[in-house]
C-alpha cells in the first residue's frame, strides 16, 4: 500500500510530460510539413487539421494579407454551415482584423461572442444544424515585425484556452508566418528568374539576327549592289549576282521560319553538338583558293555528352561567330577548332593564324563593329562560363571559351 501511494505523485508528473512530448511532436510534424509543402494553402490546411486535434477544438481559419494589405481566406477547418454556406459571412473585415491591422492584437488572446462580430451571429443563429460558435483565440501571424495574417481557433462551447495553450499556438503561428514569407520570396524569385530569362531571351534573339539574318542580308546587298553596278555594261554578271542575292534571300528566309518555329535554332535539329559543329566547319570552308584550311577535333570522339539545349545553342553560335570573323575578317588561312568534354566543363578552343588584332583597342573602336565578340562574350556569361581571347597583331587569334556542366 505505502509502494502505491508513493507511485501516485509519479505519476502526477509524468502526465505534464506526456503533454509536452506530445506537444513538441505535433510541433515537429508541422514544421516539417511546413517546410517541405511547397503550396501554402495546402499547408495550412494540413496545419489546422492538426491543431484544431491537438487542442479538442472543432474549427479553425486563417487570414492572410495579400499585396494590398486586404484580408483574404486561405484555409478553413470545419466551418458551420452558418459560415461554410454563406462565404459572404467570411469576407471583409471584424473586430479582429481591425485589432490587428492597428497593432494591437499582440499576442494569441481568447476572444468571446460577445466582442467577435462574427461569431456573434453564428452563436445566435437557431438552426440547430448551424453549431453555433461561441468562443475562439486570434493569433497573430508576423514574419519579424511585417504583419501576414490571423491563425483562429474555435470552440462550441465556452473554456477558454489556457496560457500554455494560447503560446503553443503562438510558436505555432511563428511557423507559419515562417513558411509564408520563405513562400514569397520563392514567388519572388521565381518572378525575377522570368524577367531574368524574357531578358535573355530577347538577347539571344539579338545574337540571332546578328549571327544568321544580319550576315546573310549584308552579303545579299553587296550582291544586289554589284548587280546595279554590272546593270549596264554587263549584263550577264549583273544577272548572276542578282541570282546569287535570290538563293540568300531563300536562305535566309528558310533560317528565319526555322528560328520562328524552333527557338533550338536549326543546324541542332536532329543532330548533336559535335555533329551540327562538323557541318559549320564542312560549310565554312567550301574549297577554292581563298578558303581557309579548317581541322575540328571532338574528344571524346564518341558518345559526346549530350548538353542542355541553351549550352549547345550558346556554343554552337560561338564557333559559328568565330569561324566567321577568322574568315572574312583575320583572313586566316588555318583555322583549328577543338571542342571537348569531361565531366566538370565543355569547352571549345578557335586558334587561327589570321592578321590579329589588339585587345586592349578594343573598348575604344565602335562597338558595333565588334558586335561578335561582345555577343561570344555575352553568351558565355549567360552560360556562366569564362571566355578568354588572346591575339597579337600578324600573329593571329586564339578564343577559348569553358562553360561548367550541370551536376
């Protein structure tokens, strides 16, 4: 007998403990679900199943303020048919609201029918059907000292939370004020990235003109100029330039449907990078005695690994630029391109023994002239990569450009 009575204060104690082990796991559970739910209304849905069973309550609802401070619903618990029925009743503002839009509402606080507007109809409403509500605590939902919102809880009947409850919910909302500013600033960042890429875009967009359209239109006006020149004294050539300047018109029209249709630009459709690469250098270099001898090496030479879209795109328009200027600008006669894989980087290397040029001058000509560079430049930042051009004048150019692989 005295053993018995001895175990009873034990046990006394024990049951606080319990209470608190419990608390601190409902805690964890919804902090974790709070950090790994992505949707936040879906979350707090989640949380006021959860603490409505934790505390023996039946209803719960929470507002949120959204980017004009107006308060809207975001996750209801088990409203009245009073309220579920009639969502007019849980639009606009109430005496807690107004509390805490002026500062006041603190801390969690029971809050009775008789100073809730809106639970006051509710308690009184005669259908027995309506589980007239007639007490809930309000707590306030900050994150740091930025106001978001109002976590309620309800009850049918009058008991009023205790202290130790009114903080659990209060460490409860902190959670929450957590998981809905880490919200917006996802959004935020998400919103940013989009504007980040319609720049971009319309960058790349530019670099497309400039690499495909621009080149081809230049070159269909100098044959159409010598077309006019040719006109009168002779005529033969006159139509044959005329003709030339038609198939580049024809060319560059098929180019610029390819690009509408298909932004992956079209020397990469059905093929890979180190293919679509082999075909410039076969293109760049026709024959003739003008023509630049060109030597393309792949490493690996097979199984290649195959890049996101942008990479190929970026690194494709880069030798495709820097084919270009060794050709008609460097006047280089050997050009030598090595474009190679591991599993950090890509990178591609241009050498040429063309006139060169000097670096430093650069920034002080007219940049339109130099558009190509600043594009290859441009590209491989965007890439987050770094390109590195080398040259000296009569000792020709070298362009490296490395672009990191995605883990």
């Amino acid at each position: 007998m005295q053993r018995s009575s001895e175990s009873q204060p034990v046990q006394q104690e024990t049951t606080p403990l319990l209470k608190r082990n419990r608390d601190l796991a409902v805690l964890h559970t919804i902090a974790a679900y709070l950090n790994h739910t992505v949707d936040v209304h879906t979350a707090l849905q989640e949380v006021l199943a959860r603490v409505t069973d934790l505390l023996g309550l039946q209803t719960g609802w929470v507002w949120l303020l959204d980017e004009e401070g107006r308060p809207l619903l975001a996750a209801a618990q088990a409203l009245p048919p009073y309220l579920s029925e009639h969502p007019e009743r849980m639009t606009g503002y109430c005496l807690c609201l107004d509390t805490f839009l002026d500062g006041a509402l603190e801390g969690a606080a029971n809050i009775d029918v008789l100073r809730c507007s809106r639970l006051k109809n509710a308690e009184r409403d005669s259908d027995p059907s309506s589980h007239g509500l007639r007490f809930h605590a309000s707590v306030p939902i900050y994150a740091g000292k930025i106001p978001l919102g109002i976590l309620n809880v309800a009850s049918e009947d009058w008991r009023e939370l205790e202290a130790e409850e009114l903080q659990l919910l209060h460490i409860i909302s902190d959670q929450i004020g957590l998981s809905v500013q880490r919200a917006h600033l996802s959004a935020e960042r998400t919103q940013a990235a989009a504007r980040l890429a319609t720049i971009e875009e319309r960058n790349r967009l530019a670099r497309e003109i400039h690499d495909t359209l621009a080149q081809e239109l230049a070159a269909i006006t100098l044959q159409l100029e010598t077309a006019d020149a040719l006109a009168d004294a002779r005529p033969t050539r006159a139509r044959e330039a005329i003709q030339r300047a038609l198939t580049l018109a024809r060319n560059s029209l098929e180019e610029a449907r390819r690009s509408v249709m298909d932004l992956r630009a079209g020397p990469l459709q059905n093929h890979t990078l180190p293919e679509a690469v082999a075909m410039l250098v076969q293109s760049s270099a026709p024959g003739g005695i003008q023509a630049p001898t060109i030597q393309f090496t792949c490493l690996p030479a097979e199984h290649f690994p195959i890049l996101p879209t942008r990479i190929e795109i970026g690194l494709y328009r880069i030798a495709q630029e820097a084919l270009t200027n060794a050709h008609k600008h460097a006047q280089a006669t050997q050009i030598n391109l090595l474009l190679y894989a591991d599993t950090q980087a890509v990178q591609l290397l241009i050498q040429d023994n063309g006139i060169g040029f000097d670096p430093e001058l650069l920034p002080k000509t007219d940049t339109r002239t130099h558009f190509g560079l600043a594009g290859m430049s441009e590209r491989v930042r965007l890439l987050g990569g770094t390109l590195s051009i080398e040259s000296t004048p009569g000792a020709g150019t070298s362009i490296a450009a490395i672009i990191p692989r995605p883990m």
